[in-house]
C-alpha cells in the first residue's frame, strides 16, 4: 500500500483544509480509550466519537460520520449530558455498535461516574437515547460486542488509600459492566472486578478486541500510582462466561488476578531498570497475529519527559511473541504509538516524532509499514504523514478506525499545551486513509433571497461585515465584535462600542458570533429596530444554545418603546425549549416549543414569524407551536434592536452559544420565504 506523506489528493493542501472538525478538546480521544471510531459495511458510514469543549466547564461528546458512498462528512451530534469538571481531558468517549446496529457511547468524568447513551435508530448518529449511569471511579471506556450480542464495558477504577486494601491514593484496576439491549434500552449489570497490579499502580489498557477464539484479547501495562513511570507489556484474553484471564500461551487465571500471577504468567515485554515505557498499542492483522507496540527509553526522576525513546514492535502468533524489535524513535513519552491494519493484510505503525527540541506533547506524524506475515524487522521506511508547523500544534493520539475503510483507516489530532487544557476549544482533528486525509465538508454559499421590505442580515460565511472596531478593521478569530454590518445592503447595523460585545469564533469552516456567559455574560450587539405594522417579522437564526438553566436567553428582541412590556423577542431560549414572542399594545404572547427542542450544544434553525395575526415557530424545519397574537399584530414605533440581550433599556435575559447566521425581515413574510430562508440557514451551519 502506498503512503502520501502530508499531502492530500482529494483537497487542497494547507493548514485549514484537511482538517474535519477543528471544536476537538485538548484530547478528543484517548489511544487508551478505543474505539473511538468504527466503520459499518451495512450504511457504508464511518462513526468518530471525540469530545469537546465550549464556554467554559461545559463538555460534550459528540459523533459525526463519514459517507464513504458520497466522500462527505455529516454534521455533528452531540449524544448527551456533558462533563461538569473543569480542565479534566479524560473523559473522553468509547465507540461501538450492537447486534441492531446501534451505535453505542459511553464516556464521563475522570475517575467518576459515566454516561452511556444509544443511537435512537440503527446505523444513525443523529438522534440519541440516555441510557444508564454506570456509577463508579471510572476512567477509560472500552466497549466490545460478545458473540451473545450482549457488550462489554471495561473500565479503569480507582481506589484510594484505605479502599479495597490499597494503601496509597490512585491505584487504578481493571473492571467492567455488562450492557445488555432491547431496542434502544440500555441495560447495565453489576461490576465485575478482573484484576489488579498490586498496591501503587494503574492499569493501563490498550484497544481490547474480539479474537477468533471468541475472547476479548488486550495488553496493558503497569503504571505507579502516581504515573511517574509506566513498565513492561501484559498480554491477556479475557473469557468472560468463564471469569478469568487467559494467557497468550493458554495459562488460566480466575478473577481477580494478582501482580505476581500477571508477572509470571502474563508479562511478553520488561521495561529495564531506570526506564519507562507507555500504555502499548495492539491489533491483529488480516491473518489474526497479534501485534504490540510500546516504547522505552530514560525515566528522568524530575520528571522531564523530553528525552529519546525507542519505539519497539513485537509479534505474536501460535502462543508465542517474537522478541521486541526497535523500528523507530519518539520524543513523546506520555504519546502512545498506534497501530493501523491497512490494505493487503499488513499493518501500519505510527507515532508522534517532537522535531521542536522542547518539552511538548505531539509532534509531526509518522509511520512505518509492515506487509502481510512480515516479522518486526521487515517494516519498511520511516514516512511523515503530518508535519508540526507554523500554525499547527503537535499531533497526538493516533488510534485506528475498527473495521476500517480504504478511505478512513486512521485519526489524530491537534494537542493543547498543558497551559492552555480549560481553555482549548479549538483543535483540530484529521481523519487519514489509503488517499490522504479526509477533510471536513466545504460549505456551499447560498445567497438569501433579495430583501424587499427592511430587515437585517447576519452572513457569517466570511468576515467581510464583522468588524472589531466601528466599521474599520474586519474581525478575526478570537476579536471582541464591536460592530455588523447588515449584508443586504441596507446600511443597518449592530454595534457594542465597548468590550461586551460577543467574540468572532470558527467552528469547521464557518465563523460564528460566541456569546459567551463567562466573564458577566453580558454579550451583545444593539442597533435600530425595525417597524412592523405592515406585516410582521420573519426571523430566521442558526445557533448553538449552551445553556441548561430554565432561565430566559434572547437571542433576539425588538424593543418598540412606549411603555412596558413591549419588547418582542422573535427568538428565545428558556433552557432548551424555543420560545416566540410577539406583542400588541402592553400585551405579550409567548409561544413555547417542547422542553428539548433545542439540546445545549447542537446546531439548530429556529424561525419564527407572523402572517396576519397568526405567530408561528419552526425548529429545524419543522412547526413545533403556532397560535394568534392576543391583540392582533399591531406596532406603529421603531426604537431598539438587540442580538444576544433583551431589547429593554438595561440588558438582560443573555444569550449563551454560538450563532453563526440570521436573517430578520420585517413585511415580507410567506411560507415561500420561510421555507427559501431555512435553504439558507441550512447552508449556515457549522460543517
């Protein structure tokens, strides 16, 4: 199989363009925590799970897929609750699918409690159900479907000093639930404990896979309470009907195992004395031989990572591993390698190389290639798949896609500095195959239908009308916006001269307006309100609300003055339920939409417009409440404007998300316009 080292034939080259999503965290996925990503032969779909972070404390794991049939990604789905720990990069998502076709998560705290959920629908990412809470000091997910169709959740617990006979604080040990399913009814039984490596240590795991004998086949290794050191390589197959582990060559341990029956029985790889090594990678190739990949080099007692280490490869098969073979060297002694099953039987070795010379995680990607039965020694040349450079972090986490196509075999991503882990919102995440890189969907311009009335349009497609000053300097990525200016032309504007206006973000390839509740929460951007006895409003806007609490959040609000209350507020959040809100005279009414409509952290197209005296709300394309304006329609006073706040003379009722496109027309409302504006709106969204 032929590698393209950091090039890409489908896309053009350069640093914003091969990427497919660019809202990773600081780590979107672990190479510990796998599979993060699987490939499904039935919808000709690759799933990916990885987490993100946004305004804050608020984490998300989300999934999106990629449809090898039209070569595009699909959006992304957040699947449920987030992370409520702050700077915590552990809680990072594991991927599986059931014997329906169900795509099944679980991902969590560090060390706490985790979630799982389910896919509503077979073979679709769009829609999820909650499923259990399994309670616990729980780290690492590791799903594997059971030839009984039932699946496997293995975990890392810990224990702390005076827990479960330990006698210092972090041990961490192995052990798993058993999810069980009917339709989309996720079932968790007790915990089962495999095993431990004695007092003042983690285990830490690798991907875990079914074998041809029907086990779940896995290598770990021993790390110190304190993870100051990780050593030597364990092989192991877990017979779950049987409660025991399995050795390579065929010795059995009933659970819980110990540290000395691991060392006798159980231990294919020693880390020598003063060294370290790392959590190992695994897989089988075509053939179903084993494959182990771990590094060792100096363990600095003050802790400095940054020395040379040496990427070892070992093989198994017949009961027997070959001695390790040294292919290669890292700089990364916290960055696992991953290994790869690619075209023609083989498999790929790849890892992060540090060319900066300076303690840091990540670097350029490498690999190198073993055909189908070679032995360790036989890998071919070194290749650079992605370079570190200006503008780019170092890479990290190279984890295979299970079952993995062609075109999407392997993923990393773009690692924070330590420094910056609360605040890393941003990163990018890359997606490799036989073809180069699979970058994420160009997003098709589509022009609004001309304004024939007045109104306002927010088009985020670029930064031409969003500026950081009064109408001067166009705004970029991470600029407070102090001024927008209305893209059909007519000369209106929103503005905030001072430093409350919200910040130009990018999510995927499109800019949007953050609207952030940290620091005051007091965002937003005022400018003239539009007058309409003559027909109403229509207002159109694409966002992602990131607020639980039952609390009111404008997105936009018309304040005609005259008295109170005569703020109309075409757009409004009140926790996750959409809201609509028209006025005559002193008289509001408000239509509400269900109670999650609009789940914090996804992307939606809320309208919400007047014919006649008729109010109607739309989330997605689709009408979720309509009802008559108490009153009738009637407004004769233009006065104030406001995105993100009440339109009220004191701000209020703030709106927390990301906005990335609005169109507000005033006497022009029609069902054909409705319907052009969500054609728009659709090509608003984040890709």
């Amino acid at each position: 199989m032929s590698i393209l080292p950091f090039i890409n034939r489908d896309a053009s080259e350069g640093l914003d363009d091969v990427f497919f999503s660019n809202e990773g965290h600081t780590s979107a996925w672990y190479t510990s925590t796998q599979y993060n990503a699987l490939y499904d032969a039935v919808s000709n779909k690759t799933f990916v799970a990885y987490e993100t972070v946004f305004l804050g404390s608020v984490r998300l794991s989300r999934v999106r897929a990629y449809n090898h049939a039209t070569n595009q990604w699909g959006r992304s789905y957040n699947v449920g609750p987030r992370s409520l720990v702050s700077d915590d990069d552990h809680g990072v998502p594991g991927l599986a699918m059931n014997a329906d076709g169900r795509l099944v998560i679980s991902w969590g705290n560090h060390n706490g409690d985790f979630y799982t959920a389910i896919s509503t629908n077979p073979r679709d990412e769009t829609a999820w159900t909650a499923g259990p809470v399994l309670v616990g000091a729980y780290t690492y997910p590791h799903l594997v479907l059971m030839p009984d169709n039932s699946m496997v959740c293995l975990l890392r617990k810990q224990y702390n000093n005076g827990e479960g006979g330990f006698t210092i604080d972090n041990n961490g040990v192995l052990v798993y639930r058993i999810l069980t399913f009917v339709g989309a009814v996720i079932t968790a039984g007790a915990e089962v404990y495999v095993g431990d490596l004695g007092n003042d240590s983690r285990w830490y795991q690798s991907t875990a896979i079914i074998g041809g004998d029907g086990l779940i086949h896995q290598a770990c290794s021993r790390a110190n309470a304190f993870d100051t050191e990780r050593l030597h390589v364990y092989y192991y197959k877990i017979d779950i009907p049987n409660l025991r582990l399995v050795s390579f060559g065929g010795v059995n341990a009933p659970f819980p195992v110990t540290l000395s029956t691991m060392n006798a029985s159980f231990r294919i790889y020693t880390t020598g004395a003063g060294n370290t090594s790392n959590t190992p990678a695994f897989c089988f190739d075509a053939a179903g031989r084993s494959h182990i990949s771990t590094h060792e080099g100096f363990r600095d007692p003050g802790g400095d990572p940054y020395f040379p280490y040496d990427v070892k490869h070992m093989v198994g098969e017949a009961g027997v591993f070959a001695p390790a073979v040294t292919v290669g060297v890292t700089e990364c002694r916290f960055n696992a390698e991953g290994l790869v099953p690619i075209a023609g039987g083989g498999v790929s070795l790849m890892w992060p190389k540090n060319r900066t010379g300076v303690d840091q995680r990540g670097g350029d990607i490498v690999c190198r290639n073993l055909l189908a039965g070679g032995a360790s020694a036989d890998f071919g040349a070194e290749t650079t798949l992605m370079e570190q450079g200006p503008g780019r972090a170092g890479m990290d986490s190279t984890v295979a896609a299970k079952d993995g196509h062609a075109n999407l075999r392997a993923l990393w991503y773009e690692r924070a500095p330590n420094a910056l882990r609360s605040s890393a919102f941003d990163q990018r995440c890359y997606a490799w195959g036989d073809r180069g890189m699979r970058p994420g969907r160009v997003r098709s311009f589509v022009v609004p239908k001309a304004l024939t009335g007045d109104g306002l349009c927010i088009d985020l497609s670029d930064t031409a009308s969003i500026f950081s000053d009064a109408g001067i300097t166009r705004a970029v990525a991470g600029n407070i916006v102090k001024q927008v200016n209305d893209k059909f032309g007519t000369g209106n504007i929103l503005s905030n001269a001072g430093v409350t206006g919200p910040f130009l973000d990018k999510v995927g390839n499109q800019y949007g307006l953050k609207f952030d509740m940290a620091g005051g929460g007091s965002r937003y951007l005022t400018g003239a309100s539009k007058a309409w006895a003559a027909g109403g409003f229509m207002t159109t806007a694409v966002f992602r609300p990131y607020s639980t609490v039952d609390a009111s959040r404008s997105v936009l609000s018309l304040d005609q003055g005259a008295g109170n209350p005569r703020v109309a507020t075409p757009i409004n959040i009140n926790g996750q339920t959409p809201r609509a809100i028209a006025f005559h005279l002193t008289t509001q009414t408000t239509l509400t939409g269900g109670l999650t409509d609009t789940l914090y952290g996804q992307d939606y197209v809320v309208q919400a417009y007047t014919i006649g005296t008729t109010l109607f709300l739309y989330v997605n394309g689709v009408l979720v409440a309509s009802g008559p304006i108490t009153g009738g329609a009637v407004n004769a006073t233009a006065v104030l404007m406001r995105l993100g706040a009440s339109a009220a003379a004191v701000p209020a009722s703030f709106f927390n998300g990301l906005l990335t496109g609005l169109i507000h027309r005033v006497g022009e409302q029609t069902t054909q316009m409705r319907d052009d504006d969500y054609a728009w709106a659709l090509a608003q969204m984040p890709s």
